[in-house]
C-alpha cells in the first residue's frame, strides 16, 4: 500500500493515520494466531532459571534436569500437580540412586 504520491507527505497527517491503522489491523490479525501466558513478577524466576535446584545438582544428577526445569515453569504457570508429576520422577531417580548404593532393592513395582 502506497503511503506518499510522488514522494511528497501528507501535511494533514491522513498517511499517519493510515499507517497506524493499517499497522494495528495487522497486529491484531498476528497476535490472534498466537497465546499469550501471564506469569507474576514474582515468580518468573521459576520460568527463567534452567537449574533451579543450583549447578551443583545439575552437574551431579544430569538425568534429572529436564523435570527439574519442567517442574520449575510448572510453578511459575501455578500447575501444582504438574509441577509434583516432574518432582516425583526426580524422586525417583533419586530413591533408585540411593537404593543402588546401599545395594537394596527398589522397585515401586513390588510395593
């Protein structure tokens, strides 16, 4: 769409007018194919930090990084029970960690 004929600006301001207009139908039309999540300001940490449980853990228990981090956004985005779901496997890798080095059994599938 053509803004200025021949090169000269429109002194009434009609091409700005346009343009903003034109400009926020189209914002519009791409923020309508896109959602959007609120997190509070006080929790975006939880989304943000890839090693919530400290570099330490993450170094040492790498299998477990992922459900810690999911864990983490889960509690930023207030999904309690998904953020206990990601907890509980790290739990578990971690029972099964200890069980191999006290050299016990451990499988939930006897309990």
């Amino acid at each position: 769409m053509a803004f200025q004929a021949e090169g000269k600006c429109d002194p009434g301001g009609k091409d700005v007018d346009e343009r903003i207009r034109v400009s926020r139908r189209m914002l519009y039309q791409e923020m309508g194919q896109l959602c959007y999540m609120e997190i509070p300001n006080g929790q975006i940490h939880y989304w943000k930090d890839l090693t919530p449980f400290g570099v330490d853990v993450s170094k040492r228990f790498p299998e477990t990084n992922y459900d810690i981090e999911q864990a983490s956004k889960c509690l930023a985005l207030d999904r309690a029970t998904s953020c206990v779901f990601h907890l509980m496997r790290v739990l578990d890798y971690a029972l099964q960690r200890l069980a191999k080095r006290l050299k016990v059994s451990y499988d939930v599938r006897d309990s």
